[in-house]
C-alpha cells in the first residue's frame, strides 16, 4: 500500500497521468478486500493489486478510460461461478470499486505578453499546473500570474532543457513575435509533448514550418504543431482568444480533439 502512495504522490509531481482503483465495499469472499488499492499509470504499468484475476483486468481497461476522460467511475465486480472456474479462485463474491484520476494537466505556455497573461488566468480557474516562460526579465515576472504559477525567465533556446516532459504535457507558444516563435516551436518538437499550438494566422504558421523544414526539422514532427492554436470561435481581444485555447486544450485532456493531420495529399 505505500508504495502505492508513493507513486501517486511521484505522478502528481512529474506532471503524468494516472488512475487510481479502491475496494470501497466487499459482500462474500473476493479476492481483494475493502482498502485494496491499484495505481494505474499512463503507460498501462500497475503499482499494487485489488485481487488479481479477470476482475482486475476490466478493472485495467476501466482505468485507462479513466485517464484518457479524466472522469471518475464507480464498479460492481460480481464473481460467478463461471469466474472461478476460469480463474481457479475459490470466492464467489461482489465487490464495488472507484476509479479515480491522477494528475492534472500541465500547459507550458512560452511567452509572457498579454495573450499568455489572458490564458494563464482562464486555466488558473481550472487548478491545472501552469508554467510560463519568457526571456524578458520585466514580462516573466510573479506579479503578472497566479501564485501557483510558475513563471521562469530563460532565453528560448534552451527554455525547456530543465524540464521533464511527457505526452501528458502540452506547449501553448505565444511569443511577442514570428522569430521567437519559430524558435519556441523547434524547441518544443524535441520533447514528447501530447498537444504544441502556435498562435498566429495560417500564413505566419506556413511561413514557420518552411523555414523549419529548410533547416533540416522532419515534416512529420511540424504536423503536430496546431495552428492556428484554439477553437475557431471568432475571438479577437486575448480574453476571447484565452477562451478558445482553454476549450482546445480542455478539449485534448478530455480525449475529445482529433489528432493533427498532415496537409491533404499526404499520408
């Protein structure tokens, strides 16, 4: 059980995803009894056990729904006979699981302008983990965010060497202006983060990818960056625009936003 703990609190820390599974009721004889805790990460690896069995493996799969949702559930297991014999365990009893998520989301938002300061406030309301970065010692300032925020002053070409990031992540890039930007991208594109949006219009972003590709970055890595970044939603002032990649970004956690596709007429 504690290292069961122990994990949690090393999930929540690195800014991963995972679920975790409790026993919260048991009638008859079952395999895992009330308390039993599994964690469940991101990767599909488990940290202790609720019983073992078949159980346990819908309970895996019920898990993984749960993180790609972020939404809770709660399950009856009942052990028919037809599970015993399967399973050679001798119980032949119900139990009720809850099935809950690990870890908020991490946005890593490059520039310290007003645009960023709008998107830091929106997702502030939503107690998700908020980095910004700037290389302007006056913009990347605590006072501009939220207490929780954590705001670092690095130059862009190595703003994101000191940090772990995972596909859970996603980079939000709205620097104060087009050669930043590009940079910001590059850099970006060298980590596994899940979600890389660009603000800016088509054009800008056409202009950012060519250079890039004429330096040598794979055309299958550009795919991945979104631009332009948010819900196409009519938004002007940077409130509007903060709005519309809040929903995109809730819109990724949640599962629910399609994958970039490449330019048609390419696989």
């Amino acid at each position: 059980m504690l290292d069961v703990f122990k994990e949690s609190i090393r999930i929540l820390e690195s800014g991963r995803r995972a679920a975790l599974a409790t026993i919260i009721s048991t009638t008859g004889s079952t395999p895992g009894k009330d308390g039993a805790r599994m964690l469940i990460r991101d990767d599909g690896t488990t940290v202790g056990t609720v019983g073992g069995g078949c159980s346990e493996s819908d309970i895996w799969r019920s898990a993984m729904e749960v993180i790609a949702t972020g939404r809770p559930r709660r399950e009856k297991h009942r052990l028919t006979a037809a599970t015993v014999a399967e399973t050679g365990l001798l119980c032949g009893g119900e139990f009720e699981v809850y099935i809950e998520p690990l870890g908020s989301p991490w946005v890593i938002i490059l520039g310290a302008g007003h645009v960023a300061r709008a998107l830091e406030s929106v997702l502030s309301t939503l107690q998700w983990r908020i980095s910004v970065i700037d290389d302007r010692e006056e913009f990347a300032s605590d006072q501009h965010f939220s207490e929780s925020t954590e705001v670092t002053c690095v130059p862009f070409e190595n703003c994101l060497d000191q940090m772990e990031i995972t596909a859970n992540c996603a980079i939000v890039v709205v620097t104060r202006g087009h050669q930043h930007d590009e940079l910001a991208i590059s850099r970006s594109l060298l980590t596994p983060a899940g979600y890389v949006g660009l603000i800016g219009s088509k054009g800008k972003a056409g202009a950012i990818m060519k250079n890039l590709r004429e330096q040598g970055c794979d055309p299958e890595e550009l795919y991945r960056v979104r631009s332009p970044v948010g819900l196409p939603i009519g938004s002007q002032s940077p409130e509007e625009i903060a709005i519309s990649i809040s929903a995109e970004l809730i819109a990724h956690h949640r599962g629910l936003l399609d994958p970039p596709q490449p330019p048609s007429g390419r696989a």
